[in-house]
C-alpha cells in the first residue's frame, strides 16, 4: 500500500501544527497514516485531522451559502526533530474522505 501508485487511495490530512505533514494511504483491506515533522529544530506538538465524512448543509434560514459539514479523526502527536510517525490499521478504521 505504501508504493501503490493508485492516486485513489492517497489522502491529505491536517494539523493545528504548521510545521506537520499528514497523509494517509487506504485501499480496502488496509490503512497507512504518516505524520512528519518538518522541523530540525524543535520538539513539535499538535493534533493531527483526517476527513471520514463530508455532509451538505443547505441554508434554511438566515444565510443564502451551502456550507459543508467535514467529519473528523483526530489525534495528538509529539514528535521529536524530524521525526516521522507510520500508524498502521487494518480492521474497522472509518473510510477516509477523499
């Protein structure tokens, strides 16, 4: 999974932390998660985002604007100076928004 070059199974997550890169890869028998820091410098904390879930929200009342519901997976990391983290799943983990 973690070469297949099948762009249907990449995800690109999300951090309150500028300086982490998330990403995902997930195909139907497995997930991969990889969080890397891109600081040399710095013991780096934060909380990691991946989307489950994407809803549509059609205005009722008091607005015009659609807005879009993101269901989320999130986790806190600490990760030391460049480090990288790869989580490994394989059964009952959530399908990834794409």
């Amino acid at each position: 999974l973690l070469n297949n070059p099948d762009p249907g199974t990449f995800m690109l997550g999300g951090s309150d932390n500028p300086n982490f890169i998330v990403l995902a890869r997930q195909d139907d028998a497995q997930t991969l998660i990889m969080i890397a820091s891109t600081s040399m410098d710095t013991y780096e904390e934060g909380r990691v985002y991946l989307n489950i879930g994407e809803h549509a929200l059609q205005p009722r009342w008091g607005s015009e604007t659609p807005h879009a519901a993101v269901e989320t997976l999130s986790f806190d990391v600490q990760l030391g100076n460049g480090q990288v983290l790869i989580y490994e799943v394989q059964d009952g983990f959530p399908r990834l928004a794409r």
